[in-house]
C-alpha cells in the first residue's frame, strides 16, 4: 500500500456544487491527502469538532464501501477460514524468474507436470486475495462475504461499483 502523501494547492478553486453540504466554502484553504486510488480535500485548519466529523464521514465512507464488496458476492456463511483455503503463495528465486522471462511481481500458478515434477508459470491474473489484508479478510468474511468468490473477481478485475458521473456532468453543465 501506498503512503498517503499530503499537499496544499492555495489556487485550486472546487465548483460550488461540489461543496454543498460538505460544510467547507470555496474560499477555504483546502488540505489535499493522496492516497492509492483517492484525493481528499479538507480543511487545512480543523478543531476536534470537524475531525470527528471527517473521522464520522470517512467511517460512512469506509462502511459503504465493504458494503459494495460483501454484496459483490453470494451470501457464504462458511466462509472464513473454510471456504478459503489460504495456499502460500508460490515463490521462485527473482534470477529464476528473470531468465524465464517472468516479471518479479508476477503472481505465479504451480501444477504437477507429467514427468512428476513441478510445472510453475505465470498465472493469467495480477490480483488475488493475497492482496487483501488479513484484517481486511477477516472484516470482509465476518460480514457475509465469501472470499473464494471475491478471489474470483480480484483476479477477473471485475468493475463492482459504477457512480453514475454522467449524472453529475449533466448537474456540472447547467
Ligand atoms: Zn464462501
């Protein structure tokens, strides 16, 4: 995971529509926090008061997102740690893999191969649910998502969440 990195930009000037109800107003100093996938703008200046509102709004957040996830998949009730036979990940020395071709990130498939030995190659997919924290598993399962189908749509890609932005461009233009 990336570190949240944080910068200020005085001149950026957010359209007024995108602040309603936000309770910041253009003419404040906006505090921009860059993280994997996500820019947040807050005050650059806040009492306890507005931090536990952040704090409330990002937990809002945060919820509707797992939301996103659990539903994304079947109900399991079984799930964790059965449903999800957690193998370790495959590892081949970095020279191994550089001669074979084979990034050093790449995830990597093993099987037995016909002469009793071990075939190992690079698996057609960039993500699986090693990529997901333990903690993160743990929340995910114990809220009813089965993670041997959030495998399949890590390793698919699949788009789970679809804001509507033409709305918003539509809102944007008038
Ligand atoms: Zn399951």
């Amino acid at each position: 995971m990336k570190k949240e990195q944080t910068q200020t930009i005085s001149c950026f000037m957010v359209p007024e529509h995108l602040l309603e109800g936000s309770g910041l107003e253009q003419e404040d100093a906006l505090y921009f926090h860059v993280t994997d996938g996500c820019v947040l703008a807050t005050k650059s200046q806040m009492t306890a008061m507005d931090t536990v509102t952040l704090v409330e709004s990002l937990s809002r957040i945060t919820v509707g997102l797992l939301t996103r996830l659990v539903n994304a998949t079947d109900p399991c009730d079984q799930c964790f740690p059965n449903c999800w036979e957690r193998d370790e990940p495959v590892t081949i020395p970095s020279r191994v893999l550089m001669e074979a071709g084979i990034p050093s990130d790449a995830k990597l498939d093993a099987k037995v191969s016909d002469n009793d030995g071990i075939l190992v190659s690079q698996a057609p997919y960039r993500y699986d649910l090693h990529d997901v924290s333990e903690d993160l598993q743990l929340i995910l399962a114990e809220s009813g998502a089965c993670l041997m189908q959030l495998d399949e749509l890590l390793a698919g890609e699949a788009m789970i969440i679809d804001f509507d932005v033409d709305d918003l461009c539509g809102e944007r233009a008038t």
